[in-house]
C-alpha cells in the first residue's frame, strides 16, 4: 500500500505543481487565460452554440466535438472523454448549456493548456537543467504561441492533447534520464489516451521506447520493449473494435473519405500552406479571413479563418525559428531526448506536409506539435552553456523574435475581438 501511495504521490508532483516557481508559472497563466477565456464564454456565444457545429472560428470544431468526441476514426476513444467533459459543465450549469456552461468549458480548457505550459517549464527546467532566466523567457514565448492562445478557451481534442503530449514527453525524459524503461501500464495508459483522443499520434508514445538504455544490445530488453508494444496496441485496438460495435470495414471507408477530402485542397500553393499554416499559423497569427458559413439546417452564421501571410516579415520569423530548431537538432544530434522531440515531429510533418492531410487548416493541429519549439530552444541554449558569444548572440535573436511574436499575436486577437462583437 505504502508503494502505491509514493508512485501517486510521484505522478500527483509530476502533473502539478511541486515547486514555488512552478505554482508561480502554473497561476499566471490559469489566471492570464482564464480573465481571457472568461471574458469570451460571458460575454460571447463562440465558445459554445448549439446551432453552430463548426468552423465558427479557425476551423475548431466545438459543438460536434463537445457533443460526440469527434470522428470515429479520427478520434476513436474521445467519445467517453468528452461524455465527462460534457457532463461536468452541465453539472456547473445546472444542465443548461448557457453562458455558465461555456464558463466551465472554458476553464476546462484553461486547465489543460496551463498544465501543459506548466509541463514545458519543468523539462526546460528538471530535464534540460536551464536557469530560471532562460527557462521564464520560453514559456512566455510558448505561452504566446497562437495554438496556446486560442486553446486556453477552445473545448477541442487538441486542447487536451497538448497537455497529453507534454506530460508524457515530460515523463519520458526523466525515465531516460534515470535509465529506466517506461512500464507497461504507463505505456498503456499513453497509448490509450493519446490515440484515444487523435489515432495518429499514438505512434509518438512508442517513440521513447526505441531510446531507452541497451534496448537493441540485449534480447531480454528488446523483447520485453516488444511485449509492451504490442500490449499497448492490443488494448488500444480492442477499446477501438469495441467503440465502433466491431465494424471495422467502416474505419477504412470512412479514413479514405476524410484523406479524400482534406488533402486535395489547391487553392494556395503547398509550399505557403507549408509555411503558413503548418509552422507558421500555429505560432504567429496571420491575416484573418471573414467567411459566410451555414450548419446544413438553414442556420446561418459568420467564421473566420487564417489567410496566408501578406508580408515578408512573418516570413522571416518563421525561416528563422526553424533555422534555430535545425540548429539545436544537430548541435543535439547525439542526445536522446532531443532525438524524440524531433523524430515526434517528423510523424506531423509527413502527415500534414508531405501527405497533405488538412494542410489547409493545419494552423489548427498545433497542439500536436507546438511544445517541440521551446523545448528544443532549450536544448539550444543549453548546448552552447559553455560558449558566452554564442550564447549571447541566440539570446539576441530569440529576444527579438519574442517581441515581435507578442505585439502581432495581440494586434490578431484585438481583430478577433472585433469579430466576437460584431457577429457573437
């Protein structure tokens, strides 16, 4: 008993607070978010109309996924989770979905998304080992990533995949850390609630196993990897069949009919949707589109979408992130834990950019992905610890393209606010 009780002890720290400054970190931005998410689920019906199943702003898809969990095949297992979500802002509201069920699904949102940057700081900080004057500095800037933003207040799969992500890539560092293997039923419960909620990125959760100490020098060790694995996939799989009454021929009809329809969008040349959308929309907001939208039951209403950049700046910032990321992932070729964050982001980059699939709409996959910035700015910072002019001259770069980040994501949301006044 004594046993259980440490290792929920140990999982209670590792998802919440367990520090001062982590209870710091943690407050500002549930605080920060939440007058943000608060304001809008009051004030605003986007968050939550029962008239409007998608598309009411970047693409999210509220009411559908609120109601259902998504696509079957999509989102197998996200049907359950959001049955509690559901049921538990209906609770707050005493069982009307009106401004207090927006509230609670807003907070609920809030939560997920300051836990994740609370996650980011403790690998920045436990894992990377960086000072709190770099550590701070990164969180700021993830925290002002468009993705973070517009999740703190969106109930979406993608808001709780975030914090999925970077709790179990947290969880995984410190295993690799200690040269321990990740255990079964930690495995499991990855792979089930990961892929649950988005099926492709159950891949990432295996990702960390590949890494772990003498794994393909010793047969004991592979074959035990192996056993987790394949048990992991088995549960998952059996939680699938089951959600879906056993009917499997339907999840290969209906995937080939979504590929169909979001991977065959030509309307903007790929390589700006690239640039865009994919690494760009998720952190630096773009120009916004005004579109006339229609729920297919005579209802109405107005969305807004992300344009392509306009200017040569967003541009540059981009390239220049990027060139950063490149930078860290060669300085870090040799470290494990850098070796899964961009390996994990390769899976996203092959099945949005190279596949195409919702390369259109792929500002709105960031929580997939997003957190792979900081934490390999981190490692950036951390390879060059030794080297002052170097050091001195990321810091420059990195404090430059933070300003610019802050005043053009806040002049976005003022034009979002505008959009909310006007037609919510």
């Amino acid at each position: 008993m004594s046993k259980f009780k440490t290792k929920f002890i140990h999982f209670f720290k590792l998802i919440f607070p367990s520090t001062g400054i982590e209870l710091i970190v943690f407050l500002f931005f549930l605080v920060a978010y939440g007058y943000f998410g608060s304001y809008i689920a009051i004030h605003h019906k986007i968050i939550f109309d029962a008239r409007i199943p998608w598309d009411a702003y970047f693409s999210f898809d509220n009411k559908s996924i609120v109601m259902t969990g998504g696509s079957f095949e999509r989102h197998p297992l996200s049907y359950y989770f959001f049955n509690w979500i559901r049921e538990l802002a209906l609770l707050f509201s005493n069982g009307k979905m009106d401004g207090n069920f927006r509230f609670a699904l807003a907070w609920l949102s809030n939560l997920a998304v300051s836990l994740s940057v609370l996650q980011v700081f403790k690998y920045l900080k436990n894992i990377i080992g960086l000072p709190l004057i770099l550590s701070i500095p990164l969180i700021l800037f993830f925290g002002g990533f468009s993705t973070t933003i517009l999740l703190s207040f969106t109930p979406e799969n993608f808001t709780y995949t975030l914090f999925l992500l970077t709790l179990f890539n947290h969880y995984a560092a410190i295993k690799l850390k200690k040269e321990e293997k990740i255990p079964a039923l930690a495995l499991v419960f990855s792979g089930i609630t990961i892929g649950g909620l988005t099926v492709t990125n159950i891949v990432k959760v295996f990702i960390p196993v590949a890494f772990e100490k003498g794994i393909f020098k010793n047969w004991k060790k592979f074959g035990n990897a192996v056993f987790r694995v394949v048990f992991t996939c088995t549960c998952f799989i059996l939680l699938y069949l089951n959600r879906i009454d056993f009917k499997y021929q339907n999840v290969f009809s209906k995937t080939n009919e979504q590929y169909e329809k979001f991977s065959n969008v030509n309307a903007i040349p790929t390589w700006d949707m690239i640039i865009s959308y994919f690494f760009g929309g998720n952190i630096l907001f773009s120009n916004f589109i005004i579109r006339d939208k229609h729920n297919m039951s005579g209802y109405h209403y107005k969305g807004i979408i992300m344009d392509v950049y306009t200017s040569w700046i967003p541009y540059i910032f981009i390239v220049v992130l990027l060139a950063l990321i490149l930078w860290s992932y060669v300085k870090n070729f040799r470290n494990k834990s850098a070796q899964i964050l961009i390996i994990s982001f390769l899976a996203d980059i092959v099945i949005h950019c190279i596949m195409r699939f919702g390369l259109h709409t792929a500002f709105i996959y960031g929580g997939h992905f997003v957190f792979i910035y900081p934490l390999l700015l981190g490692w950036l910072f951390y390879s060059y610890r030794q080297d002052p002019k170097m050091l001195s001259f990321f810091t420059i770069v990195f404090c430059i393209l933070s300003v610019y980040l802050m005043v053009n994501n806040y002049l976005r949301m003022t034009e979002f606010f505008w959009f909310l006044k006007t037609y919510y």
